[in-house]
C-alpha cells in the first residue's frame, strides 16, 4: 500500500529520490553489503558493481568499501587499483563525481593518486576495532556538507594498515587547503600523522578515510551514543551529505 | 630460464613498524647484537628466455607502478639474478 511504503527518505529529502549510488565489490570486499544497505537507508538507489566491468552504469556517486582486496598481499589496495572499474572511476572523479573511499578503499584511492599519501601498519603493531571518536575539520566536501565544521562524531573503526603517512610538505599542504576533513579526537589509534583520519582531494568530491560511516547509519545496530546503546547514526549523515551536493550540483 | 630481482625497502624516514616487531623478539632468542631492523621485500620475476636489457626496463616499470608505492617505499635493486654471484640458482643461503 502506498501509504505504508517507506517513503520517510524520500519524503524527508524531496528532490533525491532517483539518485543512484554505486559500491563496488573487489575479491576481498567485506563491507560492500553494508555500504549498499547505508545508501539506502540515506534513500538513493544502491548500484553493485563489479571490479571487473569497466562501466559504472551511469551512478551519480561511487563508494569504494572497506576489506581486505585482493588480500592486501602486495600492499592493501595496490592490486584493485589497477582493476577496470578502477579507471572509470579514475576519470569519473577527475569530472567532479562524488567517489567515498572508507579503510581499504581509502588505501585504494591513495593508490589510485585520486588522494595523496598512504597507509602503513598500526603503530602498535594491533589490528583496532572500536567506536571511534572524530573531529569533522572540513563540512563543506560532496561527503561532509550536512556536518557542522568542529562537530564530534563517533563512528567504528577496524585496521591493521591504518596508520596516515605523507612527507610533511604534503601535509602542510592539505593542512593549508583545508583538505584534512576529519581529525582522530581523543586518542590516536594508529600513529597517523597529525591524528588525521580522513581527507578530501582539491575539489572537495573525492574523500577518503579509514574509519567506517556505512557501520552507524541505523539505531540498534550502531556505536554507543547519547541516546543510547548502539544509537549512533553520524554514519549516515556521509550519504545524507552526498544526495544533498547531488541535488544542487 | 631467466629471472629477474626487484628489492624493495620501506623508505628511511618512514617508521617500519613490521621491522620494529622484529628487533624486539631478537633479544629474548640471545641476539643482543642488532640494534634495529627494516624489513623489505624482494620479487623475483621470471621470464622464459634470457634477461635482455628490454626485459630489465621492464621489471624497473613494473617495480615503480606496481611493486612498489613511492610515497612510503624505494625500489633498491633491480638486477639480472644470473649477473648476480650466488644468484643464479637460488639456491638458499645455509648457515
């Protein structure tokens, strides 16, 4: 019945519904599920692609989801780099498409030189799972826009290789253009460089960070929050973010 | 048969935190002689016929596009494993 349809996404974001979002699968994805589930939950149209087609299908914005592709065997993310969904996202995103990289496809796009520096391991040497804390430095990317700059949020993070690393020339530079998007708050879990956890390219429509937002987009399956145990829901406010720059692109 | 070897080293400024891992389990075996290690990798790739120079530009391309990512790493060496003394078997070093 239309009047029960679940229609609050659309409702509540008149204007999105259309927009189609891809996630695209490498061998060793774990979490494309879950972005296509986030997507939803923001109200797009989820679209699977595959690392092996060179056509992303027309989306208007592509995520690259945490996991361990290709088993990071070379380094994590080197080998999906080069896969034929790769280049097309390459250009696409060259064009001004919105393309999110979280953990391992956030090492994919660092790979890719869509975003500058790299991951090495975890300066303790540990793999982290936790409910993490950050500092939303940048509100104005495709991903961020819906955040208010200096706002705290808490989303999970899980690594082994998530320690940030550039030469400091580089991140003066992303420090000086604003382009450090999010900030570990608290503790730094990894040894990143100057506690940064995410950044943006120039334009602001390619970002990339290793904690998870697809993790908290749903109350009861979420990080802890004010308003309760697994209540955090900062993660959906990333693909919230993205339909609104869809919408006034 | 011919085979080609890329030595690639997490570059000097950047921590090694698997190298770190390393230096810290020597000393509870009785190795108090090292005072640090980094740890790297070597590929060798191999090619059926003899390693020509084109082959050796090759391995030095894919070395810097795929081997290697040149923001944490160096490619150290890449050679002709039978212009290499001891190279040309492979043969495991003994101790």
């Amino acid at each position: 019945m239309a009047a029960t349809e679940p229609a609050s996404a659309a409702a509540a974001a008149p204007g999105i519904a259309g927009a189609r979002i891809g996630v695209i699968t490498f061998p060793g994805t774990l979490d494309d599920r879950d972005a296509v589930r986030a997507v939803r939950l923001a109200g797009a149209e989820a679209v699977s692609l595959w690392h092996a087609d060179e056509s992303l299908q027309d989306v208007d914005a592509v995520v690259l989801p945490g996991g361990f592709s290709y088993g990071d065997y070379l380094r994590a993310g080197a080998i999906s780099r080069f896969a034929p969904a790769m280049s097309a996202v390459v250009d696409a995103a060259k064009g001004g498409m919105p393309v999110l990289g979280i953990c391992n496809g956030f090492q994919v796009l660092t790979e890719a030189h869509l975003l500058p520096g790299s991951m090495v391991k975890n300066d303790h040497l540990h793999f982290v799972c936790r409910e993490q804390s950050l500092i939303v430095e940048n509100a104005r990317t495709a991903w961020t826009n819906e955040f208010r700059r200096g706002q705290q949020i808490t989303i999970p993070l899980k690594n082994q290789d998530g320690q940030f690393v550039a030469d400091e020339r580089t991140l003066d530079e992303l420090e000086g253009e604003g382009r450090v998007v999010f900030r570990y708050d608290g503790w730094n879990p990894n040894g990143s460089r100057r506690d940064i956890a995410g950044i943006s390219n120039e334009r602001g429509n390619v970002v990339g960070l290793m904690p998870h937002p697809e993790h908290a987009v749903e109350a009861g399956f979420g990080p802890a929050s004010a308003e309760g145990p697994r209540a955090g829901v900062d993660g959906l406010t990333f693909f919230t973010s993205v339909l609104s720059s869809l919408v006034h692109a | 048969m011919g085979r080609v070897v890329v030595e690639v080293m997490p570059k000097p400024e950047i921590l090694d935190p698997q190298g770190k891992a390393v230096v810290g389990a020597l000393p509870r075996l009785g190795f108090t002689q090292f005072s640090g290690v980094r740890q790297g990798k070597r590929f060798e790739l191999e090619v059926d016929g003899e390693v020509t120079p084109e082959i050796l530009a090759a391995a030095r391309e894919a070395a810097a596009t795929l081997l290697s990512n040149p923001v944490i790493e160096d490619v150290v060496s890449v050679s002709d494993a039978a212009a290499v003394p001891g190279e040309a078997t492979g043969t495991p070093v003994s101790a």
